[in-house]
C-alpha cells in the first residue's frame, strides 16, 4: 500500500500507443506484445519524441516492440491511465493516448524479438488480456471505430 508520501509524489506522464490492427475473416483483431519485466499483455507504447508527431511516435514503438508497420491513424482512438512503480519506490501515473495502426507489413526480426511475444487476438480476447480496466474497455470499443478496413 502506497503511503500518503509516496500518493503525494505521484506526477503523471504522457505517452503514446499503437493499437496495431488488420482484419481477417470479417472480424477486427489487434495485436498484443507482452511486456518486457511483468510479462502481461500490452500494446506498443512510449514516451513522446521530440521532432516527431504522436502518432510518428506510436508507429515507431508498434516497429521496434512488435515487428509491424502500416499506416498510422492521425487521430487517437481514445487514452487509458496505467500507473508504474519506479525503482524508487514511487508510482508514476500514466496516461497514453491509443492510435489505430493498420498493419501492412509484419517482420520476423525487429529490434525487441528476443524480449517480447507478440499474439494476434480478438477484441474480446485481447481485452480479457489487459491488467488496465481503461485499455481493456478501449480495446472493446475499437470495435465501433470507424475505420477504412
């Protein structure tokens, strides 16, 4: 449990997600990495970048940890908060803002292979997946997102 110190020192930072997607039979699915120290599901996401815009930001972070690139919506499909304990101690709130990216092309190599898995998965699935009540009901909405699919 977080001490009043420890909820005090909180400060929230923002990052950037891709929620790479492609559609097979008819049905939306989205891909899933795993996370590199706690292993659950996620989806790509980082810092901003400086000299690049979000959605640049969120289609390199989909190229470096999931091996994808496609076309990157301009407009986030929605945001979700997570909160991260640092080695301090301290938790750091989160909160990313979720960009649709429409798959064209999956690498067999890309640069965090050896440290993530990566699983094509329902919306359903996909969502069960996610720790974060916020992404999993994002995920879940996706369905709706208009998109040029």
């Amino acid at each position: 449990m977080a001490t009043a110190a420890k909820r005090s020192s909180r400060s929230k930072s923002r990052q950037v997600a891709a929620l790479p997607w492609r559609v097979i039979d008819g049905e939306r699915q989205v891909m899933m990495i795993t996370s590199r120290e706690t292993r659950r599901w996620v989806i790509p996401k980082g810092g901003r970048m400086g000299g690049k815009t979000d959605p640049e930001a969120a289609a390199i972070e989909a190229m470096e940890e999931a091996g994808v690139q496609g076309d990157i919506g301009v407009n986030p499909v929605g945001v979700f908060r997570y909160a991260k304990r640092l080695k301090s101690g301290d938790d750091r709130m989160y909160v990313v803002a979720v960009y649709p990216l429409r798959v064209l092309i999956q690498l067999g190599a890309w640069p965090e292979a050896a440290e993530r898995e990566r699983r094509w998965m329902s919306l359903d699935e996909a969502a069960a997946s996610v720790h974060e009540p916020d992404l999993a009901q994002l995920i879940l909405d996706f369905a709706q997102v208009s998109l040029d699919d």
